[in-house]
C-alpha cells in the first residue's frame, strides 16, 4: 500500500496480506455489494420484470465504478448504499435507472454481501492455509513419531512421550477446526427479504418473494435465511468467527509450546535464524522465539475482536444501528487468522529440532519419570501400599541424588516384587526411553488420519 504509513490499524501496514485483502478491504466490499446488485437485475430480467438490455449496461457500469467515487458520493447523500446505487444509476440510461436497487433494502445488499465475501475469504485463503499448515503438522509428526520426548505437566517433568505424539495433538485439534471452517463458511445465509425482511417490497411484484430471493441469492453461491430481519441473523456469522477464534487459540498453543521448548535451559527445538537477523538491540547474542510469540500475541487480538460479534448479536425490534459500525471490523478476524497461519507454517516448515537435547532433557530427573510405571507394577504384583512406597523411593533418589532405579534396585522389600516382573517391565522401570505407551503408534495414527480426511 502507497499509504501505509498513514494507517492506524496494524493489519494495514504490518500485517497486510494482498490475498486476503482481496476479500476484505473497503474496496473489495464494494465489489461484494455491486455484485449482489448484479445479481438482482440478472433475476429481475430472467422474470421479465425490466426492459431487455438493462442487465448489459448494469454489467458494464459495475465494471467502471471506483471505491473513491462511491466514498465522494457517500459524503454527499450520507448514506453508503444509496451512495453505490447513485453511480450506478449515473451510468446507465433512463429506462435502466428504475430497475437499480429495486425492492432492495440496504441491509439485502451490505449483509448478502458479507456472506459472500466472508465464505469466500475462508474457503479461499484462511482454508488452504490451514490446509498447508497441517501438511507440515502431519509430516513432523510422522517424522518425529519415535523421538522420545519428556512429557510435562504443570511445567515439571511427568512421563516420556515422543515429539511426534506431541505435534499429534495439534493435527487433531486443527483438523477438527479446519472441517467445521468448511462447514460454517458454506453455510453462511444472506438475504433479500426487504425493510423488515417480511417480503414487502418484492410482493407486490413478484407472485413468489421466496422463491425471487433463492434466485439472487444462488447466484452468489448463498442460500437464505430461514427468517430474516432487516438484516440477516447474526448467529452463522457468530459461529464462524468464533470457529476462527478457536483455531486461532489452536496455533497460539502451539506457539506457545514451541516458544517454551526454545527456553536456553530446554533448547529442544529452534526457529529458524537468519544470518542478519536481530534479536534484541542491546544484547547481540539473543536469537527470540520471535515468530511464535507473534503469534500468540496476534491471537489476542483476535479473540479480543470477538467480542464485539457477541455484542452485535442483539438489534432492537427488526434493526438498529449498533451494529453498523462495528460489524466493519469483522474482517480483522480472518485477517489476523490468515496471516497467523501463514506465519506459524513457514515456521513450522523450518523448525529445528535438537535430539541431543530431547535425550539430555529425558534422563535430566535421573529416572524418576519412571515413578508411575513402578507404583503400577508394584501394586499389580500385590504390593499392599504401592504408591505410598515409591513416593518414598522417589524422595531418597533425589536426596541421595541417585538414580531411582538404583535405589530400587537397592530396596529389600520390594525385590520380591521385582522377581515377578517380566524381562520387559524390569526394563521399562529403569530406562525412560521404553516408556512411551502408545505415543509413537498414536501420532502415527492422527496424522495419517487426517492426511486422508483431509485429501492431503
């Protein structure tokens, strides 16, 4: 943009994404909204409801109109639809004029064309996005499905997993964002019921005001509400932002995972660092998680957006105004999403992942991880108070700063129970790395699950 730098909203210079823009921008909404004024004459003529010819021009004069001649007419007339009829009407010839905007209310054309533009930037940009991101999920995860990994819980160490199970978790959980994404996008209603949405205008001349509506409306590739207002029901444009704030939530864990296992004393994965890049302008070594905290911290302000969709929910008797304005910021929501995801995939792509540190990290509490896998042994053998007992063993270990399967090893009360363990359970309570359940064969499972439901 020749002027960013006299924007206000970061989204218009920091974060500006010409793909989705596309969609989203003032200048692409009015694109929307002639669109849906298209899509009424093209019905009005295929009823034989205006002169032969009228559908042409209007045809062309859409092709002409500019979003600084549309804002110049706003500041005139004060009113932004009435504005684009204006120069439409301005282009077309005097048997044409009456046909523009004709049994439409504002709210026809500004709301059906959110539906449109909306479905199609989630469908077209935010969907295939996401779709990439989890390409470069599902190939980490099958990747990495044996490289034994600390689990942790409450910030302390808890049980081996492995890192492919880790990621595992967030193919899943994105997955199931991405289907419902698909769902609520291609349902998303619009309308052209009229003032009220009762059909007025339109019955009085057309036999079938339903029927006329489903015929703009295909013609955009949407479908009408069951009932409408003035303007259409709030509540599809609800659940779909609020699926985007969800799967904006999704990567801001992952983010924040990431970010976490960069810490010095973890260092078990790392972004990508480039030969000049800066990392802090004091301190000349530092290379931040800068990426994944961008994103966490954009998903803040995504989520924050959502509160006024929640607000816009309610509008007195069939409309008010209180909803106009802030139902403009909308498009940030898919925005911010879209350029989350593109971010955390060209992250992901080149995350590097340090297995000497998943080892050193692993054997770091010296066995005591392997605590569960004992208690349960033990109390399966017919130990009377199994946990009690390697809680005590647990506690000596570090005391002593000991192995735990040392002190085990060293415990006279227990070593009968040791003798009836099998070969393997002796080896899985003094080696961490045969303790990962189904980690490898879950995240195998996951990933190769949504690869297929996904066509990927």
């Amino acid at each position: 943009m020749a002027d960013r730098f006299h924007s206000i909203s970061p989204i218009d210079y920091r974060y500006w994404d010409e793909e989705i823009a596309r969609y989203l921008s003032e200048g692409a909404f009015i694109q929307y909204k002639l669109q849906v004024e298209f899509a009424l004459i093209q019905t009005l003529a295929q009823l034989e409801l205006c002169p032969p010819g009228v559908e042409k021009e209007v045809a062309q004069a859409i092709t002409e109109i500019t979003p600084d001649e549309v804002f110049e007419e706003e500041g005139k007339v004060k009113h932004d639809i009435r504005a684009l009829v204006n120069c439409i009407r301005k282009r077309v010839s005097d048997k044409a004029k009456p046909f523009v905007h004709m049994t439409a209310t504002s709210c026809d054309i500004s709301d059906t064309a959110n539906a449109a533009r909306f479905r199609e930037a989630t469908m077209h940009v935010l969907v295939p996005r996401l779709l990439e991101l989890q390409k470069v999920l599902i190939a980490i995860a099958l990747r990495e499905a044996d490289s034994v990994q600390i689990g942790r819980t409450h910030g302390q160490h808890a049980v081996p997993i492995t890192f492919g199970f880790a990621i595992g978790e967030y193919v899943a959980r994105l997955g199931e964002s991405i289907k419902k994404l698909q769902e609520l996008a291609d349902h998303l209603p619009g309308k052209f019921a009229g003032a009220v949405g009762a059909y007025n205008a339109s019955s009085l001349l057309i036999d079938d005001p339903e029927e006329f509506e489903k015929e703009v409306l295909f013609r955009l590739k949407l479908r009408p509400a069951s009932h409408s207002t003035q303007i259409v029901v709030p509540e599809p444009m609800m659940r779909l932002l609020s699926e985007v704030g969800i799967v904006g939530g999704v990567m801001a864990n992952l983010s924040r995972d990431m970010r976490h296992l960069q810490r010095t004393e973890i260092s078990e994965v790392e972004e990508e660092f480039s030969e000049e890049q800066v990392g802090s302008s004091t301190m000349p070594h530092k290379r931040n998680p800068i990426a994944f905290e961008n994103i966490e911290s954009l998903w803040k302000v995504l989520v924050g957006r959502l509160s006024t969709v929640y607000f816009d929910q309610v509008s007195e008797h069939q409309r008010d105004l209180t909803g106009s304005a802030s139902q403009r910021t909308y498009g940030e929501i898919i925005g911010y999403a879209s350029y989350m995801t593109k971010r955390l995939k060209e992250t992901m792509e080149k995350l590097c992942i340090n297995h000497e540190n998943l080892k050193r990290n692993l054997e770091l509490s010296k066995g005591a991880v392997l605590a569960e896998p004992l208690y349960i042994l033990l109390a399966h053998f017919g130990y009377p108070d199994a946990h009690e007992k390697v809680r005590q063993l647990a506690l000596k270990a570090k005391q002593e700063d000991k192995p735990l399967s040392e002190v085990v090893e060293q415990d006279e009360e227990i070593r009968p129970y040791l003798e009836k363990m099998t070969s393997e359970q002796r080896n899985i309570i003094s080696h961490p790395a045969a303790y990962t359940g189904l980690a490898a064969q879950k995240a195998r499972k996951v990933a190769e699950y949504w690869k297929n439901a996904l066509g990927l």
